[in-house]
C-alpha cells in the first residue's frame, strides 16, 4: 500500500478509536435530569481519556505506522495531544465546577466522594506527567529515570481517570457502556505489555554479539555487531534502531541510533555513536563479546523509500550516520545517481568519516561540500553554517523530481528549510531525521 494511503488509513483509525466512547453519549439514552453542559462535559473527559489511552498504541513504536507516517512526527503529535487532553481535563473539571456548585463545597471540607476522588488523583498525576516532560531538560532530570517515571505515571493516569469513570458511572453504567469502555482498556494495556514485555521477549531470540569498537573522528564510536543465531536485520539505508547492550531485555536503557553500515551487509550492523550523556560516554569501555539487542529497523528517512533521480543530503554532525549507510549502500549497488552532500560540523577534524566520505565521492557521482563552523587558516571553501546563501549556490538549476534529506541539530533543520522553501522546493520532497524528538 502507498506510504500516503497508509499514512491516511492509520490516521483514520486513530481518529475513530479516539471518538468510540464519543458514540455512547449519541447512542445512549440521556439520563434523567442531565442537560447539555453535563453531557457535554462528559464528552470533554471522555475524549480526554481516550486520547490519553492511545498514547499506548502511538507510542508502541509499530513499525507499519513509523514508516508511514514517521516517528518523530508521531512523538511530536505525542506531546500535542498529551497537552490538548490536559486542557481537556481542566475545562471538564471548570465546567463541573460551575454546573455543580457543591463540588467546591466539598472539596472545601474535604467530603468529595470516592469516585471524584480518584478523578482529582488522576489530575494531579496529570499534572506532574505533563510538567516533567515538557520541562524535563530544564528540571535535569536524566532521561532513563524521567522514562521509567513516565510510563508508571500513564498507566496510573489512566486507571484513575478509568475508576473515576466508573465510580461516577454517567453514561458508564450500562453493560453496552461498560463493555466498551473495557474493551478500551483492555486494548490500551495489552498495547504495553506488547510492547514492554512480549517484544522484548521475543526479541531475547535474535542476540547480537559486539565484533569490534572502533574510534572515530568527532568524539564518536563505531559499533559493528554480528547476529548470532539468525539472519540479522534488513534495513533500508537511513533507518534506525533501538540499541540494546549487555543487559536484562527488560532495562529502560535502550537508546535510537541511525544504522550507519551498507543495507547489503547482512552479516555485520554497525552504529556511529557521539560520545553525549551517561549511556553513549560508555561506549568505548564495551568489551568485543558482549551480547546486544536491536530493535529495528524504524523509521522513513531512507532513499529506497522515496525513489528519486537526484538526492541533495544536509547533515550536521554525527547526523552523517544514515546518509552514511545511504551512501554505503549505494556505492555497493553501484549506483550513479546524482548526489550532493552539504555536511556541517565544527571543524574539520570534528568531521566524522572525512576520509570514507572522499573515497566515496571517488566512486559515485557524489559532490561534497564540507562546512566547517571554525575552519583551518588558509580554508578557501565554505564557513560558519549551512544556510540559504550556501543552497544557493551549490542547488543545480535542474532538480525535478530531486529529494532533500535532512540530519542534525535544530536550529541547522529550520536554516536549511527556509532555504528550500525559498529556492521553491515542495515541501513532501523534503524528509528530516531528528535526534532528539523525545
Ligand atoms: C532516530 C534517532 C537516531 C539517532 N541516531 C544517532 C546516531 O546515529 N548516532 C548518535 O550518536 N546519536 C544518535 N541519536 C541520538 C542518541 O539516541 C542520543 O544521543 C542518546 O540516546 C543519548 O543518550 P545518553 O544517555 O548518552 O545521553 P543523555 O544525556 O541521557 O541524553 C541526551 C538526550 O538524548 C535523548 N535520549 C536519551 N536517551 C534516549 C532514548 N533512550 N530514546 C530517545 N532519546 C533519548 C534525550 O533527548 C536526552 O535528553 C539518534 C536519535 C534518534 C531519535
């Protein structure tokens, strides 16, 4: 099926299991004495909840929906509509504030009943989820505490949000109702033990063993691991994995590296990893022998998914590793495609196979264009950052049909997208990868 009606279908489905506890409030007969602000304010915590609910399934990284609509759109549409079912939640309890006005009176002295007792619980839980994600890098707190914390807050958001559902019982009183709003949540929290405990399992049946560390330019580390016992995994070149090493399958310490050897290998996978926080700084102490998993391949960032007679790649720093396996890949296949590769860094020593990327440009009909950010004395070609003046003059005039891929920081992302918007490039020919879309 094509990427876009896959893409459609998917968002479709999204769509209707978000609006399933919607239907109850039109199909079910209004009780006696409930008018259109109540009922209204029903819909508003039931939408609430089952967007939060599907939160499980967006995020249980499915590769059908990664690769059609990509991951870091699906993280970024996370933490949308995280925030959008927050404000939900808030105008539910406004709303029940206004209409109901001996809430507040109970609240005062203390005599709320259970059921709205387990709502309010479920709103502080909210609350505390909501503030330490969007603020997790200013408050410090490290990524592998803030991610096992994450996933015990949603599950209890949810089991609150489902008892006080229950308890209230408007329109969740019923056997239709309630089999309904089971059949949610049974589907929300069989979603995670899929995805925390059987994938993982599963994945205890195709190990990888680490063949060789190796340094690199620009303070990283190539990884190369060979699969042991199976036929290891087929990639497209760009995508990426959840990398695993020398631990119980079931740790929270998994991080996402870009493949960055050939898609032809199959007998050998390789990461390039920079040297960043507590897991990546640890690399270059792995010992050869050491058992790993991989969780992949992931993601869309890859030519052989978007076919196209030129490709122009715009990578920032250790952003080189997919278009590195992009370039490998296609070097073994011969290809003779036309290819431009802008490459930002901060110096040149800084720059990440430097030295491959010229036997490469030898081999294919590839153009490079190195950008450092400090260059040498004496460097005559581009400095300081990749922007629309750099496009401009390094774009050939004839690009119908060309695809832009894009890898690196932020800021260089934003730069290189105005450029082509500019220069009039559409904008479905263009595909990112970012690197920190958590
Ligand atoms: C699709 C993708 C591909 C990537 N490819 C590469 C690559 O080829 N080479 C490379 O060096 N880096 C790559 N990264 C970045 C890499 O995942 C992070 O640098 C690494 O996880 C940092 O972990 P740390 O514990 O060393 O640092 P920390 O200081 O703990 O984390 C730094 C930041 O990295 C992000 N991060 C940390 N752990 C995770 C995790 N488990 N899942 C998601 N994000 C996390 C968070 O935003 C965090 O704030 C990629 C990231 C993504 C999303």
């Amino acid at each position: 099926m094509d990427r876009f009606i896959r893409g459609i279908f998917w968002i479709a489905g999204y769509l209707l299991l978000v609006s399933v506890p919607l239907l109850i409030l039109f199909v079910e007969r209004t009780p006696p004495g409930r008018g259109f602000a109540p009922d209204f304010n029903v819909a508003l915590a039931f939408s609430a909840t089952a967007m939060m609910g599907m939160m499980f399934f967006l995020t249980a990284r499915s590769r059908s929906i990664g690769n059609s609509i990509g991951i870091d759109i699906i993280y970024y549409y996370h933490r949308r509509i995280a925030l959008a079912a927050y404000v939900f939640v808030l105008i539910h309890i406004l709303i029940a504030l206004f209409v109901n006005r001996a809430f507040a009176a109970d609240i005062i002295n203390s005599t709320l009943p259970l059921g709205i007792r387990f709502g309010v619980v479920a709103l502080l839980l909210l609350t505390v989820l909501v503030i330490s994600s969007v603020w997790r890098k200013q408050l410090r707190i490290p990524y592998e505490i803030w991610r096992l914390w994450h996933i015990i807050l949603a599950i209890s958001v949810i089991s609150f949000s489902l008892m006080h559902i229950f308890s209230v019982a408007y329109y969740a009183g019923s056997s239709n109702e309630l089999f309904l709003w089971c059949s949610l949540a049974l589907f929300w929290f069989a979603t995670t033990v899929w995805t925390r405990l059987i994938k993982p399992l599963l994945r205890r049946r195709h190990p990888y063993e680490v063949v060789e560390i190796r340094a690199e330019a620009g303070n990283a580390w190539t990884l190369a691991l060979k699969p042991l016992g199976h036929g290891g995994i087929r990639f497209k070149p760009g995508q990426f994995a959840w990398l695993t090493i020398g631990q119980s399958l079931f740790t929270l310490d998994e991080h996402p590296f870009s493949i960055s050897s050939s898609a032809c290998e199959h007998e050998r996978v390789e990461f390039t990893i920079k040297e960043l926080g507590d897991f990546t700084s640890e690399i270059s102490n792995i010992t050869p022998g050491v058992t790993a998993y991989v969780d992949g391949p992931h993601g869309s960032f890859s030519t052989d998914q978007h076919d196209a007679p030129q490709y122009f790649f715009f990578v920032g720093g250790i952003g080189i590793t997919p278009v590195m396996s992009i370039l490998r890949t296609m070097a073994d296949r011969l290809d003779q495609r036309q290819l431009l590769l802008i490459y930002g860094c901060k110096t040149l020593e800084d720059m990440t196979f430097r030295e491959e990327l010229k036997t490469l440009s030898g081999q294919l009909n590839l153009t490079i264009v190195e950008v450092p950010e400090h260059p040498p004395d004496g460097w005559s070609g581009e400095s300081g950052f990749i922007d629309d003046k750099i496009l401009r003059r390094y774009l050939p005039d004839y690009r119908s049909g060309a695809k832009y891929f894009l890898c690196g920081p932020g800021p260089m992302k934003t730069a290189i997208e105005i450029g082509l918007h500019r220069q009039r490039v559409p904008l479905e020919n263009i595909y990112t990868e970012l690197f920190d879309f958590v």
